[in-house]
C-alpha cells in the first residue's frame, strides 16, 4: 500500500503548524493589545477562512498564486510556480488552520491580568521583555491548545488542498484527499484504513491536549497552596 499521503499529511501538518505557531502568536499578541476602532474588522479578516467553505478559500489562493495573481505574478519572474505543489499544500493547510491557532492565543493573551503588564512597565521591561518573559509564560495553556488545535486543522484540511494543489499521487494527495477517491473509485477497504488512521491521530491529539490541560491543573493547585 503507498503510504505517501500518510507522510505528505504529517509533513504538510508539521509545517503548517510551525508557521502557524509563530504567525498566530505574533498576530495574536498584536491585536490582543490593539485599541484602535478597526480591532473588530481586523479579527474578522483573520477569522473570515474558518468561517468560510473550504474550496472559497482554496478559490481565493488559486486566483492569487495563479500565474494572473499577485504571487503568480511575481513567481513568474522566476520562473516558478507553486499551484500543484506540495508547498501549495502548506500553504491551504496553513491558511485554514491559521484562526484556530489566532484565536484560541488571542484569548489566552486577553486573559492575562492588566496590572501585572503594568506592573512590569513600571519595574522598566521592554515590551520585547513582556512579550516573551510574562506574556507567553502566562498564555502558554492557550498557545498549547492551539498548537494542537491548528495540528489537527491542518491534517484534516480537503478543499483549500483539492483547489490549490490537486489530487497527485505521492506529490499532493492528503491523506483527506485519498478518502475522497478512494470512495470515488470504490475502494472502500482502502477509504476505511485511511479513515482509521486519521481518527486514530486526531484521538491521539485529543488525549494530549486532556492530559496538558490536567497537568496545568495540578500546577496551579500546587501554585495556590
């Protein structure tokens, strides 16, 4: 049995998951602590591919990194193209995991007490110092939840992949996308093994972030005796 939309799906989710995790705490960060009046349009942009059917997304990202679009355009300098990629794969699972991981840290970030961020401008840290030394200690059961959260997005993610980077055995067949024809060309024993593993992996997921939240539990318990 090929089982390379088993590795394109967790390399693809590996990666994604990464950029996520850095775009996300960053983005996060920033919009947690905006005030400005567009803070309500600007988390809906962010949020707008998790609400939004998957093929709108990859429709969206087809006609920008198509050869017409602005990233198309400018790969074509190149002479290069990423639609039909594997890294068009990273790209469709990266943005359509991206607001699992924005939101659930932005909301960590919200979380945070106020006065110990002021409390440490009086004391005379940087806000680089905030960021990393208090902001993220504080946000990490949220960063956590997401890192596994944007994970399991991104593994399960069909359409965004489907438009922008096809259906190609060993090159950018997920592991969704292999279900989907599997059942197309009635290969049902083959569907129901990929379906195993998938619901196996994301179960796995389940389980670790139960098992980090219970951790954090306990730690606060021993923090508050």
């Amino acid at each position: 049995m090929d089982l390379s939309p088993l590795l394109i799906s967790i390399s693809t989710s590996l990666i994604s998951t990464f950029i996520t995790f850095i775009l996300g705490i960053l983005t996060a960060y920033i919009v947690a602590n905006y005030k400005g009046h567009f803070k309500g349009f600007i988390d809906g942009i962010l949020t707008l591919p998790l609400l939004l059917p998957p093929t709108v997304v990859g429709f969206v990202l087809l006609v920008i990194c198509g050869k017409n679009g602005a990233v198309g355009k400018l790969l074509g300098f190149f002479n290069t193209s990423i639609i039909f990629t594997w890294f068009a794969t990273v790209i469709s699972a990266t943005v359509v995991s991206f607001p699992m991981m924005y939101r659930t840290t932005r909301s960590a970030f919200e979380q945070i007490d106020e006065n110990i961020i002021s409390a440490a401008r009086t004391l005379g840290l940087s806000e680089k110092k905030i960021f990393y030394k208090i902001a993220i200690p504080l946000a990490e059961p949220g960063i956590i939840g997401g890192i596994v959260l944007s994970f399991a997005r991104a593994m399960g993610e069909f359409g965004a992949t489907l438009m922008l980077a096809g259906n190609i055995p060993g090159k950018t067949q997920t592991m969704p996308l292999a279900i989907f024809f599997a059942v197309e060309s009635g290969n049902m024993d083959e569907a129901i093994l990929w379906v195993i593993i998938i619901i196996t992996i994301s179960l796995f997921m389940i389980l670790l972030l139960n098992y980090w939240s219970q951790i954090q539990i306990k730690i606060m318990e021993k923090r508050g005796r």
